[in-house]
C-alpha cells in the first residue's frame, strides 16, 4: 500500500485530500497513468503534468523517479513566491 496526497487545485478536481492505494507502478508516470485510467476526475487532474510536482517520501522528485519501497506520494502545483 502507498499513500497518496493531493494538495490545492489537485484535490479540489480529485475529491479527496489523501488515498491509500495498491499499485504495481514502477515510476511515478505509471502510477500516473493508473490513477488517470481509474475516473474521468483522475484525468482531469493529471492532464497537465507541467502544471504539477511530485514528492516521495516528502522529497521533491521527477515523474521518473521509481517508486521502489516509496511510502507516500504527493502532488502539488509549483510553489510561488511573493
């Protein structure tokens, strides 16, 4: 099992701050693409990987990184300044 988090817009268009989920995806782009084949809301929300980031285990990370022994997973729009 993995946690996943959503934050900001990305939970809003999910529907849910946090899920636990059982996956075989190796990287975080697999893991991707089986949350985008789940609901059309997954799609949404993933529709625009340059508009995301992703962390592993609270570490900031690329959408290739694998997710070998990976606990939690977070997505979050780019931070900005001000």
């Amino acid at each position: 099992m993995i946690d996943i988090l959503y934050f900001a817009w990305v939970r809003e268009r999910i529907g849910v701050p946090k899920e636990q989920i059982e996956t075989k995806a190796a990287t975080v782009m697999e893991l991707v693409e089986e949350l985008r084949s789940r609901e059309e809301r997954y799609a949404v929300a993933f529709s625009d990987l340059e508009a995301l980031r992703v962390a592993i285990d609270q570490e900031l990370s690329d959408f290739d990184a694998q997710l070998s022994g990976a606990r939690e997973i977070a997505f979050f729009p780019p931070m900005t300044g001000g």
